[in-house]
C-alpha cells in the first residue's frame, strides 16, 4: 500500500500513513462539547501534550492509530477524550446492552488507573464505565456488567473469563483501545488479546497505545487494524 511519510525532525515525531490528520494544538480546536472542555480545564491542563495534539484528532476522524510515546506522555487521555464523542453520536441503546468502548489494559493496577481517569470525563455525560480484573469475585463483576456501561476497562484474561459466562457481549463495540501493547505481550497475553480482537466487529476503530514498537507489536497492528496513522514521539526504538 502506498504511504506517506512525514518527519518532523526538530520535534522528533515521525507520522506514517495515508491521509495523515491535521494535529490539534489547543484544546479549544478539539470541537469538543463544553461538558467536555470543562472536565479537562478542571485537570488545571494547559494545553495537550505532544501525543495528544496528534493523536487526538485522528482519533476523532475515525481512523485506526498506533500512538508510540514515552510513559507520562499523556497517552490514556487521547484515547479517553475521543471515547466521548464516539458514545455519544451512538443511537440510543437499552440498559444491559454490552460496551461501547472498550479499553484493555495489561495490570490490574492500570485498568483501575484507566476506569479513575474515564470517570473524570464520562460521569458529566451519565456515560457509564465499569472495570473488570482478576482478584475480585466474579459474581460481583456478573452483576456489574448486565447492569450495562457504555465503557469498559478490563485485563485481558477477565475479559474473556466474562465472554465465557455470558455476562457481557461484544457486538456494540466499536471503538477498541489496546492499552500498553508491548507489556500485554511481554507479560504472555498475546494469545488473549487475539482472541478478544477476534470477537469484535470488524467495522470498529481500533487504537493501539505502546511505549515501544518491537516486532510482535508491528505484525499484531498488520493483523488488527486498517490503515492505521502510526505516530512515534522520541526515541522509542
Ligand atoms: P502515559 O499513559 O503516556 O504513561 P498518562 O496518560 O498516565 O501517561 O499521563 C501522565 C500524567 O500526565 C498524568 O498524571 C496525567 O494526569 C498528566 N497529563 C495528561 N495530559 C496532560 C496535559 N495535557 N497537561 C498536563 N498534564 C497532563
Ligand atoms: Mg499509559
């Protein structure tokens, strides 16, 4: 497939893909909605970071991304602000139904950091977020997930343990965020992460969050999404 590249050399962002997106510099040019702009003035935000002035609009145009950036680069709020608008514009669906978005995190302790993060940003859109990991009883998370959320943050392994019991379905979602790729798969859950992408309709937005972009991370991407933008802040090797 034909590709475009541009380097930015003094910023050290390197941009691959077809019909790249326009970067976003400011929060006010997102085109999000006040509710939206206000949670993120309540962080005491400034402005976006480097990944989040790149990654954000090509997530709002609907195209698949790979986003490689340093940890601390403000990764999780490009994929949390875009969820918004993506659940939003969705038609109106019944209580019970499965998520919308669905965020899958290697640990325990990030899924929890993740669920906090989107809370901050969906609770003002009654959007509801649940989280599911391994160490907590399966009946409560049962319970949980037929009570219905829009947005989803789960470990791999939980996940499909959920799939098995029928507590929750996958065919609503639509916008898929693979969280820490390089640690889901040095932490052995490549197998996992297949079979849940297997699971999902092909017609979904896929993004892919990674500190770096080794081998496995390159043919996973090859495999799951569709002509992602690829963008890589530092040396990420
Ligand atoms: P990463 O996932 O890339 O490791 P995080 O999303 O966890 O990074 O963000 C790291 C820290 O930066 C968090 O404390 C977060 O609240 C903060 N942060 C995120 N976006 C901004 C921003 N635009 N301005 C200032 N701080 C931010
Ligand atoms: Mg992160």
């Amino acid at each position: 497939t034909e590709r475009v590249f541009e380097l930015r050399k003094d910023l050290d962002i390197r941009i691959n893909g077809k019909d790249l997106v326009n970067p976003v510099t400011s929060f006010g040019h997102y085109g999000f909605d006040n509710l939206l702009i206000q949670s993120i003035q309540k962080q005491g935000y400034e402005s976006p970071t480097s990944i989040q002035k790149q990654a954000v609009p090509i997530a709002l145009s609907g195209r698949d991304l790979i986003a490689i950036a340093k940890t601390g680069s403000g990764k999780t709020a490009s994929f949390i602000w875009p969820a918004i608008p993506h659940i939003m514009d969705q038609p109106y669906l019944e209580k019970g139904d499965g998520p919308i978005a669905l965020f899958v995190a290697p640990t325990r302790e990030l899924a929890h950091q993740i669920y906090l993060e989107t809370q901050k940003f969906a609770k003002p859109y009654k959007i509801r977020t649940s989280v599911i990991y391994g160490g907590v009883t399966k009946l409560l998370q049962c319970r949980e997930l037929k009570a219905g959320c829009e947005i989803l943050v789960t470990t791999p392994g939980r996940l499909i343990d959920m799939i098995k019991l029928k507590a929750t379905k996958m065919n609503r979602v639509t916008y898929l965020v693979l969280d820490e790729a390089d640690r889901m798969f040095d932490m052995g859950f490549g197998p996992q992460v297949q079979s849940i992408v297997g699971q999902i309709r092909p017609d979904r937005q896929t993004l892919l969050f990674s500190a770096t972009f080794p081998p496995n991370i390159e043919e996973l991407a090859r495999n799951i999404l569709i002509d992602p933008i690829r963008i890589s802040i530092g040396n990420t090797g």
